[in-house]
C-alpha cells in the first residue's frame, strides 16, 4: 500500500459490535505526570502473512490487539460512580462479563467470568483489552501510544480491593468518604472483624 503498487493479498475491514457503555479506563504516563483515561478499541487487526510467506494459510499469523486513549465529547454535573471504576470488569479493561466478589469461609476472592469467547490468538475474550489479573506477556504491544497503557496487575489489585470495600461500605458512606481524604491504607490498620480483603492468587 505504501509504494502504491498492486501487490498479492488483500484488506478485509469488519465492523465490529458498537458499544455505547461506559469505557474502559488507562493509564497515560509521560513528563507531565500520571493520569486515568477513558480508552477504546483503536484497532483489532490480524494480518495472515501465508501469503507472501509461502506457509500454510491460517498458520503464520500477526495479530495486534490496540486499544487508545479517547475524549468523550460529554459533559455532565454527574461523575461516574466508584462501583462502576472499581468494580467493573469493562473499566479495569477485562471486558464484558460478570465480575463478582465472592467470599467463602472467610476468603474473598474476585471471579469474573467473560460475556465474549476468548480469542484464539490471543486467548482474551473478544471485547477485552487485558486479561484478568494476569500480567500481560512481555514484548505485547497493546496501544496505539507509546504514553498510554492498561493498568498493571498491581493497580488492578489496588482498584479492585477499594472495589471490595464497596461491595458492603456505600461510596457515599462516612469511612469511603474518608479514604478519598486520607487514602486506604490508615483504613486498613483499624479494619472490622466482618471485613473480609481480597486474596490474590
């Protein structure tokens, strides 16, 4: 395409299933500072390089899953709830699907099950940006900036234990009112005997 010549192969484009739900959140990091971001699917492309590398066709395959950092061109009085960043598996970029905190005999521990198929090239379901608690393998790149990225797996665990502190505190209670102040960690050293953190595999 480039050199602008007739060359063997071909584009196929496909639309995929438009969503108008809340996004899914990044992480943009420069010399400016660290910022949270809404991102959206920039690109999903496979390219079947059999064609020009005389392999078998469905066999050699390039595979980019990019996601970028988007605008929204909205402007409201109202902001997004804590449950819906900290407890939502499209935010945190895992995709669609039934996020839950489960306890059982006194261990809490996240489950979330994908609405989507995985992917088989990437073994993520179809509309995630990141698997779910797993460190993305080294090397992947997976947004169109090099500024911009998925929450690690750190953040995700710091995201996701403010979410299971909200599955019994409500956001607008006097001690999650107290951790936008002072942060969570004064929290946890005066925890409640019925509070139940998160283990992490």
């Amino acid at each position: 395409m480039l050199d602008r010549k007739y060359v063997q192969g071909q584009w196929k484009e496909y639309v995929a299933e438009f969503s108008s739900s809340l996004p899914a959140m990044g992480v943009r990091e420069n010399n400016e500072g660290k910022y949270i971001e809404p991102a959206i699917p920039g690109m999903i492309m496979t390219i079947d390089l059999s064609s020009y590398t005389e392999k078998i066709v469905g066999k050699d395959i390039l595979f980019h899953r990019l996601y970028a950092p988007n605008s929204p061109h909205t402007t409201t009085k109202e902001v997004r709830s804590c449950m819906s960043c900290h407890a939502n598996s499209a935010t945190l970029g895992y995709g669609n699907g039934a996020l839950n905190y489960i306890i059982n005999n006194g261990i809490g521990k996240w489950n979330f099950i994908p609405e989507y198929e995985l992917n088989p090239n990437d073994n993520l379901p179809e509309d995630a940006w990141i698997p779910f608690l797993k460190t993305v393998e080294e090397g992947v790149v997976n947004s169109t900036r090099s500024d911009f990225r998925p929450f690690t797996v750190k953040e995700q665990k710091q995201l996701l234990l403010i979410g299971a502190c909200l599955q019994c505190h409500k956001e607008n209670s006097s001690i999650m009112q107290e951790s936008l102040v002072n942060g969570i960690q004064p929290l946890l050293k005066r925890l409640d005997i019925k509070c139940v953190l998160p283990t992490w595999e």
